[in-house]
C-alpha cells in the first residue's frame, strides 16, 4: 500500500467520524431557523430596472422557466425589504442591491419556506477590507462575535462574480453558503436542511475524496475548495450554480449530491 492511498483513507476515516456525530443537531437546528419573513408581499411590481439588471447579469435567472423567474423576483423583493443593505464609505446602487439579493436567494431558492433568520444588514465596501481583529483583508465574510449577523461584502468582488462564469467565483453566493451553513450553529459544511441518516456519510466520502483531487492538482474545483470542508462546500456550491452542465460533466456524483441538496425543500 503506498503512502497516497494510506493518505487517502486516512482522510476519508477521520473526516466520516468528525462529521457523523453532527448530523442530528445540524437538521434540527436549520429547520428551527426557518422563520416566517415580514413583508413578504410588496404592493409594488418587480421593478423594470431591477429585472433588466437580472436578465443582464445573472446566469442563474436566466436559465429558469417564466413561472420559476416570477418566484426568483418574489424572493429578491422579499430579500431587500427586510435585510438593510449598508454602504461603508460608498454609496449603494440599485445594481448593487439586486446582485447580493440574487446571490443570497440563488442557493436557497428551491426552498419552499426559506430566511436567513438571524442576518441583520449587509455591509458593502468598495474593495478588500480588513478582518476583524487581524491584519489580513477579505473579499466577503460572515460576521461573528460582535458582528453576528452581518455580512460583508467588496462591492468589487460582487460585480466580477456576476460577470461571466467562467471562473466559477462568485462572493455573494460563497458568503451566504456559508450562512446556510451556519444555521444549525458551526459553520462545518454540513447541510442541516438537506443531510439524513442516508446521505450524511456518502456526502463526507466526496469531500474528502473531491479535496484529494484538488491537493494533488488533479481537479477542476479551484484551490480554495481544499482549506476546509466548510470552504469547500461554498466553493463546489459556487461551482453549482455558475455552471452546473460542467459540474455535471467532470463531478457528476458531486453535482448528484448537491442537486439532492439544494432541491425542493418543503
């Protein structure tokens, strides 16, 4: 047996035991957050500019059927009219505010009941900032402490994540991934909402398989995917919904999985 392959199932070993025990709490936990939104119907029509801005800028959108974009838009005007959207040393756009609402609706859109329950505002800055308490500046991040429930955001890192997908990058998804995450208390890249008794280990299998491939530069999931399991969740979720034919194509059991994930949730 070689060292690879006793690296491997090592990997696999561990990460199946550190992650089973936290199936039951993490599925009570998300459904607990689900909490109905206020004004969650507008008197006013989606607004033309605002589906202008969708139809121009979010892949996602545009591949859903007339029926699914009426919802799409519900969910967006259902998003700004109870999360504030706060500029930091800037000035918000129209444009701005649909593209984080649409990134934080994408992965919860299937959900039939859906909220972020404890987000407070989203924090726009023109670019990188600074992390709390460190030296080291970010491109998005869920706060913590002090700062639960906000999420910030570089105004710049939003506009170039709506911009083709090719890269399969995309901050606002990313961050929000990681606050669905985090519903059922730790953000660890477990799925409350979507993982049982029958899935939890298969799901665990692919992550450490799938964050092999990409240490040993064998995979098409950028690097980013390898640090955790929890980025690793945002950055394949990432790779979902900007161009999932490809996914389907190089990953089809991860595509399988998160297609389970993020399906119709009731």
């Amino acid at each position: 047996m070689n060292n690879i392959t006793i690296y491997l199932i090592t990997g696999i070993i561990l990460g199946l035991l550190l992650g089973y025990r936290k199936l039951k709490t993490s599925k009570q936990g998300f459904h607990n957050s689900i909490k109905p939104l206020n004004n969650n119907k507008s008197k006013k029509p989606f607004p033309r500019l605002w589906r202008n801005i969708l139809q121009d800028r979010v892949s996602f959108y545009n591949r859903l059927t007339r029926d699914e974009k009426t919802e799409f838009e519900r969910k967006v005007h259902v998003f700004l009219l109870n999360v504030n959207i706060l500029g930091m040393n800037t000035e918000v756009s129209h444009e701005d505010k649909i593209l984080i609402a649409a990134g934080a609706v994408i992965p919860v859109f299937r959900f039939s009941k859906w909220n972020y329950a404890n987000l407070k505002e989203v924090q726009l800055y023109p670019d990188k900032f600074p992390i709390p308490e460190s030296n080291k500046m970010a491109h998005g991040l869920v706060g913590w402490g002090a700062m639960e429930g906000i999420v910030m955001l570089s105004r710049k890192s939003v506009h170039e994540g709506f911009h083709g997908n090719t890269d399969h990058k995309n901050v606002v998804i990313h961050e929000f991934i990681h606050i669905l995450d985090k519903q059922d208390g730790e953000i660890d890249g477990v799925l409350g909402n979507s993982m049982n008794d029958v899935d939890l280990m298969p799901w665990l299998h692919i992550i450490n398989i799938k964050m092999n491939e990409i240490d040993f530069g064998t995979s098409s999931i950028r690097d980013y995917g390898a640090a955790n399991r929890a980025e690793f969740l945002a950055v394949v979720s990432e790779f979902f919904f900007e161009n999932p034919q490809r996914l389907r194509v190089e990953h089809p059991g991860l595509y399988n999985a998160l297609e389970a994930f993020y399906g119709e949730k009731k």
